[in-house]
C-alpha cells in the first residue's frame, strides 16, 4: 500500500494531466487517460534539436478528431515532463496549449506566468487580456486561434526561460505545431521569436518582415506584456498584425 508521500505526488499528476488536457482543448480522452503518467524522460541535448529544422512540415492530413486524439497523448506526455528539474519541481501544473485545432493562426508566447500556472491555460492574465483584445481587433475571436508558449512550465518568478529550458521543450512545441498546423504563426517578444526560429536577432530587428518556420510564414511582434508598460508599442504591433492581416487574405477592421 502506498504511504501518503507516495499518494500526493501521484494524485498531483492526475489532477495537472486532467487541467492540462481541458486547457489543451480535449474533449476526448482515451481509457488510459487517469492511468499514471509515465517516469520522466531523457532531456535532449541543448541547442536545436529539430531533425527537420530547415525542412517544411509535410502537410498535415489529419482531420479534427485525430488531431484531438493525437494532441491528447503529447499533453499526457507534457504532463508527466520533468526534463528541466527546477520547473518541474515548483510548477502547479503543466500548461499545453489552447485553442482552435484548426486554426489559420497560431500565437507563440514565452511561457507560462502565475495565472497561467495556476488555471493551466496560456495568456489568462493582464497579458492575455490585452492579447484578446489584439485577437478582437484583428476580426477574430480567441477560440479561432491556437496559443502556445515556448514553455510548457512557468519558470519560478517569471524569469525568462533558460536556453536548456527552450531546448528541452523545443520537441513539445514542435510536435504541437506539426499537429495543429496553422497557417501563419505570430510570435509574441523576443523569446518565442528568437527561439522559434533559432537567432539571436533582437526583436525590433525581427519586426516588419516574414519569416518562415518548415514552411510556415512567421510574423514577429511585441510581447503584451511589453505593452502593458510601454503602450506606445501598440501602434507598431498595429502595424505588424495588419501586416499580417493583409498577407493571410483577411479585411483589416477600422481601427
Ligand atoms: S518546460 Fe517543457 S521540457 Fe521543461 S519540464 Fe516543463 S514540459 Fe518539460
């Protein structure tokens, strides 16, 4: 019989894998879905860890469930993660990713803050408010976009995510856009696009121009969370998402 120092942590597991399922967007969950999650996993070694790096993704031919069923399974695996040991011992849970599973855009924060953390969902506080008001005034709602970070756990005091960290996670995020597969990609600051698409590029240097990730045109533009404290930057995060508008075939909304 398990003593109760066994008994906490398994429970924790179950309750972050159920949170972090719901926060994925899953509404169906195999039968193994409560069974343990699995033993931590080898960390890849740093730096970028793609195969396919330089290679456009084949075209997904998934259809809504299989992408469900599919993303179920790398949440259950993420929810287990303990590759970045500090993470994963002060985490409340693990955060996957929300949204739309067949979106035509898709945002890339940084990682998750303590709201994020303590709802299991990515962009739910201030800065997500702001990121809901930009998905609004773009025409679109957020249930029509996918929103992932680089991490999928918060880094204590909201430091920005150590390289090994980036890398560690890098496999998450990229077997979640392969399964998502969005159209265009928006990354949020300097850290999701500098890891992203694997530069040292400052992110004003970014800015303005697209970029591609295996075949998808990336637009890169100002965190909200820079935007709170600096709220002239909105215009120019403006300018980059009308930019982005006019190259995905959308009307851009008076303003
Ligand atoms: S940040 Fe990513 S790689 Fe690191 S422990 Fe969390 S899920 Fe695992």
């Amino acid at each position: 019989m398990a003593d109760s120092s066994d008994a906490e942590p398994l429970s924790r597991q179950i309750r972050q894998h159920l949170a972090s399922l719901k926060a994925a967007g899953v509404e169906w969950a195999p039968a193994s879905a409560t069974v343990p999650i699995k033993p931590a996993e080898p960390a890849p070694s740093a730096g970028p860890s793609s195969l396919f790096a330089e290679e456009s993704l084949p075209r997904n031919t998934l259809d809504l469930d299989q992408r469900r069923q599919e993303l179920t399974v790398l949440a259950q695996r993420v929810a287990g993660c303990m590759r970045c040991t500090e993470l994963a011992s002060t985490r409340t849970q693990t955060v996957f990713g929300v949204g739309s599973l067949l979106p035509d855009l898709c945002f890339v924060g940084e990682a998750p803050g303590a709201e994020e953390d303590a709802r299991g969902e990515p962009f739910v506080g201030a800065a997500g408010q702001l990121l809901n008001r930009i998905i609004s005034a773009c025409g679109m709602k957020r249930e029509d976009v996918y929103i992932c970070n680089i991490l999928r756990c918060r880094p204590p005091g909201n430091r920005t995510p150590l390289p090994d960290e980036a890398a560690h996670c890098r496999e998450y995020l990229e077997q979640q856009l392969e399964l998502v597969a969005p159209k265009f990609i928006c990354c949020l600051g300097a850290c999701a696009s500098q890891n992203l698409l694997n530069t040292t590029q400052s992110i004003s240097r970014m800015r303005g121009r697209f970029h591609d990730y295996r075949g998808i045109p990336v637009l890169c533009t100002f965190h909200p969370s820079y935007l709170l404290h600096n709220p002239a930057a909105k215009k120019d995060v403006w300018e980059d998402m009308k930019r982005l508008l006019s190259r995905m075939g959308k009307p851009i909304p008076a303003h």
